[in-house]
C-alpha cells in the first residue's frame, strides 16, 4: 500500500474515533454491570434467603438473632470456593457473629452440623470438588438474582 494511502487510513480512522457524535453516542450506552457489582447484588439476595430458610438461628451454636447479627456462613471458606459453592444452598448456612468471624466459621462444630444434615456422602463430594473451576457469565449471576428475589 503506497505511504499516500496509508496516511490517509489512518487519518480518517482518527477522524471516526473522534468525532463527537460517536463520543456522545458511547457516553449514552448504558454500561454492563461488572462480574463483581452482579456478585454482590447476588450474595444480598442469596444470604437473606439462606439466613430465612435457617429461621435466623446458627447452625453451629443455636443462638438466634436477627437482621445483620446473623450472617450467611460458608462451610466451605469464601476464599478457597469457586462460585458454584460461594453461592450453594448446601455450603452455606446462618451462623452467629461470633462462630462466622470470631470461630472462623467454628469448622468443627459446622461439620458435625453438615454430617447430621446431609451424610456423610454429601459432604465428601463437597469437600472434594469444591476446588473445580467454573464460570459464570452476567446471564447466571442475573437469572440467579432473579430466583432469589421471586424467594424472599
Ligand atoms: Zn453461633
């Protein structure tokens, strides 16, 4: 391609790129909610069920409480787990202030709960596969949103 033309490429590709009503147009595009906006707007919704569905009651010491004293805790801890356990119905359960962060999820007494709730067999995949990776796009996060706030 001669210099001449070349030059010319360019400079119209300048001109698209900065031409206003594109620059207008781009600013009017409603922006997608990042993975991590999705997520958290998903653990609101995800937690309040779960602490619901456990009638605000710790399932590693039997306190009750009410609203934020009673948290969603993940059997499997929240750093270790990929999604599909961050947000299971069976890796997490209402816990106490004081077992979720005082106890760091209080291990001992959470197993015992989760042999009594699912066998042993349950637990033994959950604490096998729990390292697997999984992806999930926007899509998930809201038809899960969705779910959940049709439960609450
Ligand atoms: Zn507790």
């Amino acid at each position: 391609m001669p210099l001449g033309e070349v030059l010319m490429r360019k400079t119209r590709l300048a001109t698209i790129s900065t031409n206003p009503s594109n620059v207008k147009a781009r600013d009017k595009r409603k922006k997608a909610p990042s993975l991590a906006k999705l997520k958290k707007k998903l653990w609101k919704v995800f937690s309040l069920y779960i602490r619901r569905r456990d009638n605000y009651t710790c399932v590693t010491c039997g306190r009750k409480g009410s609203g934020s004293g009673i948290h969603g805790g993940h059997y499997i801890v929240a750093r270790a787990c990929g999604l599909d356990y961050y947000f299971s119905e069976t890796n997490v359960h209402a816990q106490c202030y004081h077992c979720n962060i005082n106890l760091s999820g209080n291990s001992h007494r959470y197993r015992e709960f989760m042999v009594r709730q699912y066998g042993e067999k349950t637990l033994k995949d959950l604490e096998t596969n729990y390292w697997k990776p999984c992806h999930w796009a926007p899509e998930d996060f809201e038809k899960k949103i969705a779910h959940y706030e049709a439960l609450i």
